[in-house]
C-alpha cells in the first residue's frame, strides 16, 4: 500500500542519445555539463537510477522531480547535445499502479 508521500511523488523516465554529429569539443562541453549537473542537483530533485544500453546509444534515467517543468529546466542546457524523450511514469507491480 502506497503513503501519500509516495503517491505525491512525480517520477520521469528520461531516454537520452546523444547527437551523432558532434565535434570533439561539442562532446566535451557536453562532459563538463554532466559533470556540473551531479555536483549540484536541483533540490528536489533524485535520481532513482541511471541505465546504458550495452551500445552506449542511449542512456536512460528515472528521475524524481516536483514537475514535468522542473525536469525540462534541467533538461535544456543539454539540448544542443542530445535528443532525449522524457515520460511521466508511475511505480507498477503486476497490472496495478502501487
């Protein structure tokens, strides 16, 4: 049975590939983003988890966020970088939502 701390809970699923075309300098501004981004998260803000595909193609986040603006905000600075899918998702168990 949820809380209602935990159904209050937005949670995002974040699908990222990287540009193909960019320069090396273009993937190393793109390193200096990331890293500046896990040195300081956004306060309330978390990552629950991080995956990459085997290719390293795409990476995926799920990321805990207060809302869908919140997430695009942190989002932007990377758009020259990547194209990325982000989906409001909710913790299922079976065919229910928990």
């Amino acid at each position: 049975m949820s809380t209602i701390a935990e159904t209050d809970v937005m949670l995002f699923l974040l699908t990222n590939r990287t540009r193909q075309d960019l320069s090396a300098a273009q993937y190393g501004e793109l390193a200096a983003l990331a890293k500046s981004f896990y040195a300081s998260i956004p306060p309330g803000v978390t990552i629950r988890g991080e995956w990459a595909a085997i290719d390293q193609a795409h990476n995926y986040t799920l990321l805990e966020a207060p809302d869908i603006d919140a997430v695009h905000r942190i989002q932007a600075p990377f758009e020259a970088f990547t194209e990325t899918k982000i989906v409001p998702v909710v913790a299922t168990f079976g065919w229910s939502a928990i």
